[in-house]
C-alpha cells in the first residue's frame, strides 16, 4: 500500500504535510547555537521589516553568517530530503 503522505486538514481544505530534517542530519552538538542564531536572526528580519519572499533568503545568508557556515549543512540535508519527499509524491500522483 502507498505510504500516507500527509495529513488532510479540514480547516485547509487541502492535504498539507511536512518534509523535516532526520535528527542525524542537524549538527546535534550544535544544535543549541542553531536555535539561538535563528531566534535573534527571527528578531532581526522582523526588526528590518524583511517580509514575504525575503524572509527566507535573508534568514538563510545570515544563519551561515552566524554559524561559520554550519548551517549549510543542515540546509543542504533539507533540500536533499525534500527532493526525495518531492520524487515520492511524483511517483504516488503517478499511480493514481
């Protein structure tokens, strides 16, 4: 049987998921300094009025600013789980 792919929500009125980073892909013994740089970059977006579709490039350059570059890592294990996450829907859509 296909895998559930995501949760349908009714307030959406579309089936919503997710595709999160696997634990073993987040730098674990800096994941503290992770979560911190993105609270003040957060804070600094929206002291800057960064809003829409510059949020998230913003908050990308500056989380590799802070981390030295750590967060590229994590980063690049995101985009590779959400092109295979993307390749399961495809072939899901397709059997349909």
């Amino acid at each position: 049987p296909p895998k559930k792919l995501g949760r349908k929500r009714p307030e959406a009125g579309r089936g919503v998921g997710a595709s999160p980073c696997w634990v073993t892909d987040v730098a674990s013994p800096l994941r503290w300094l992770f979560l911190a740089a993105q609270a003040r970059r957060t804070a600094l977006a929206e002291a800057a009025h960064v809003r829409g579709p510059a949020v998230t490039p913003f908050l990308l350059a500056a989380m590799a600013e802070e981390t030295s570059g750590e967060s590229i890592t994590t980063n690049v294990a995101l985009l590779r789980n959400n092109a295979a996450t993307a390749a399961l829907v495809a072939q899901q859509l397709a059997s349909l």
